[in-house]
C-alpha cells in the first residue's frame, strides 16, 4: 500500500526565494514530494528578480501567483516572511519563516529531514526496504552536512575569537 506524495506549497512576495527554496528542497528530497510556488505579488517579467533566477539555473516563467485552489490543494503551506498575509484553509499545516531571523538553507533542510522521516514511518506508509534505506540515507547526510556546517562556524569563531585575544594582549 502506498499513499500519495505530499503537495508542499511555498509562498513568498517574489519569485526568487519561493524558487531557491523549491529548487533546494527538490535536491533533498527528489520526486518524493510534490513542491509548488507562489508569489503574493503579481510577476514581473524581466525584473531583477528574474536575471537572478536565471544565473542559478532556475526558470523565471515558472512563476505563478497565489490562488485559492493552491491553498486547497497543499498539504503544507510554506509562507517565506512574515509581512505576507496568506488565507488559511482548514486541514492544512502553516508555516511562517522569518528568513531574517534563519537560513533559508537551514529552514529547508530541516523540512526535508522532516518530510522524509514521515514518508518512511512504518505505520502511516509502509515502503519497501530499499525505499526506506535510501531516504535514511538522504536524512543521515543532511544531518552530517548541518553538522560540519556547525563545526566549521564554531571554529571559525574559535579562529576569530584568538585573533582578537591576541592582538589586545601585544602592547602598544
């Protein structure tokens, strides 16, 4: 027995980090979810936000603007930002990321790990061993990456922070 895939919709002002944060996820986590994107505003064909878009890789005319059959449709609502109003259609799990506060990258990598634990969680979608296997593998990486990325930050502070030590302690 199989279930479907879970519909993640994310939500943004502009085309550019509903994009990146699809296209991340996508890297993550393949065809085993379904991911859509909306922006709030009307596109703007051509704009700034476009030139980005296409210098990553990412197709700009796939911009769409949000509508009500989007909401419906999604199992997992993804607002990027806090200053979007977003409709809340009963049944559906939301999400407001303040991308000032935290990494995009980090946000999306944690909702990957997320989405794949419940994916393979024997009681709600039995799947076969290899299935199974294959996304602890993908998890087991994502949790190494965030680790390093931990230990490269810590000790780059670590560097900084001796640096500091030191030129203070030289006398003047």
């Amino acid at each position: 027995m199989t279930s479907r895939r879970p519909i993640v919709l994310f939500v943004g002002d502009d085309a550019s980090s509903t994009q990146i944060a699809e296209s991340l996820l996508r890297r993550l986590v393949g065809d085993r979810v379904e991911i859509h994107t909306a922006g709030a505003q009307p596109p703007n064909p051509g704009g700034r936000e476009d030139q980005m878009l296409v210098m990553m890789g990412l197709n700009p005319a796939h911009e769409e603007r949000l509508t009500a059959r989007a909401l419906v449709t999604s199992d997992r609502v993804i607002v990027l930002g806090t200053a979007l109003d977003v409709a809340r259609v009963p049944g559906r799990r939301y999400e407001e990321w303040d991308l000032d506060d935290s990494s995009l990258g980090e946000r999306v990598e944690a909702l990957a790990v997320e989405l794949l634990s419940v994916l393979d969680n024997p009681v709600t979608v039995p799947a076969p061993r290899a299935r199974k296997t294959g996304s602890r593998l993908v998890g087991q990486r994502i949790r190494r990456r965030v680790r390093a990325r931990v230990v490269r930050q810590r000790d780059l502070l670590a560097r900084r922070l001796t640096s500091v030590r030191r030129r203070r302690r030289r006398p003047s």
